[in-house]
C-alpha cells in the first residue's frame, strides 16, 4: 500500500510553503503554479499567495477614472 505523504509535514515545512506562496503572489505568479504536493502543505503555499497577491494589490496606486 502506497504511504500517504500527506500527513508528512512540520510546522517547518508548513512556514516555508506559507512564505513561498506569499512571495509567489506578490510576484504575480499564478495560484495553480503550487510546487508542493499534500493537501496540508498545498493549502498552506495557497493562503501565503492569496496574502501576497492581496497585499500586493492594495500597494498599487489608485486607479483615476478617466473625466
């Protein structure tokens, strides 16, 4: 029976997805380009890149509306 690499992570390993994604989303970087496998490690590099893009969005200039 194959071994269920999911459940193999650490806090380590869970800051290190985080941080990752986060950087990937501040760069622009699509959310499906994840590099990590396991559903636990995926959602961690996931909530890093959703933070990054949103903070990265909010640190953009203001649109003006053309009169």
């Amino acid at each position: 029976m194959a071994k269920d690499f999911s459940l193999c992570w650490d806090i380590d390993s869970l800051n290190k997805a985080y941080r990752q994604g986060y950087m990937a989303g501040v760069m622009g970087m699509e959310q499906n380009r994840c590099p990590f496998v396991g559903e636990i490690v995926q959602a961690a590099w996931e909530a890093g890149w959703e933070d990054g893009y949103q903070n990265c969005e909010l640190q953009k200039p203001p649109r003006q509306i053309a009169s």
